[in-house]
C-alpha cells in the first residue's frame, strides 16, 4: 500500500499518483503517446467498424441475407432421389453458418478492441493532467 503522505492532492474523480511514481514519460526510450491521437485512431475505427452494423453493404447482416441458401435449399429438396445434392446443400449451409459465425467474432472483437483505445487514451489524459496538469504531451 502507499504512503498517504506521499500522494499528490487527488484531480477530479479521485485520480491520483505517488508523488515519487516514475510515470509516463513520453520521450522514454524513444516511446511516445498521444491521447488525443489515440481518441482520433478509435473514431476513425470506429467509422469504419459502421460496415459491420446494420444492414449496410458488407455487414453481418447483409452477408447474412445475401448468402443464406434458403432457395436453394427449397429448389434441391424438390428433386427427389438426389441424396448428393442433399449433402451439397448442407454443406454449403454449414459453411455459410461458421463464415458468418466467424464473421460477427471478428465484429465483436473490433468492437472491443476501439472501447479499449478509448479507455487507453482516457488513462493518458488522466495521467498527463496528473503529472503536468495538461491533456496532450
């Protein structure tokens, strides 16, 4: 536990740092960061994240509504006796099914991955305002 005589006065929100701590120090080792570059990189994601949602061209959903094999399922079960189209069917519907299963992972996880840049560049702000008592270094 720290010494609470070591603590700096606590900003907005109960933020607060050793007043010894080492910190962030933003020309370490040739390491920079910038907060406000970071909230830039999460919207320009998320802008494109967009194509993913909804019923856009690209998404999900339209993937989903494009791709399904619905007809070509109704088509193939009125030929009887053609138990190789059957399992052409079903095999097609399979990976149609893991495609897009797959496809939606990869929505969630980019979804995930921006709200963590922004939680990324919301801890730099509150550091920097912390050390130096701006938002950017």
């Amino acid at each position: 536990m720290s010494d609470p005589d070591k603590l700096s006065p606590p900003p907005a929100q109960g933020w607060h740092l050793e007043s010894d701590w080492a910190g962030l120090d933003p020309e370490r080792e040739g390491v920079t960061y910038s907060a406000s570059k970071l909230k830039k990189l999460a919207e320009q994601l998320t802008d494109e994240f967009a194509k993913f949602v909804g019923d856009k061209p690209g998404s999900v959903n339209d993937l989903d509504m494009k791709a399904n094999l619905v007809g070509m399922k109704v088509a193939v079960d009125q030929i009887k006796r053609w138990e190789g189209g059957q399992s052409f069917v079903a095999t097609v519907q399979n990976g149609h099914k893991e495609f897009t299963e797959a496809y939606r992972e990869i929505a969630e996880k980019t979804r995930i991955a921006i709200e963590l840049i922004n939680a990324g560049a919301g801890n730099y702000e509150r550091v920097d305002i912390a050390n130096v008592g701006t938002k950017d270094v």
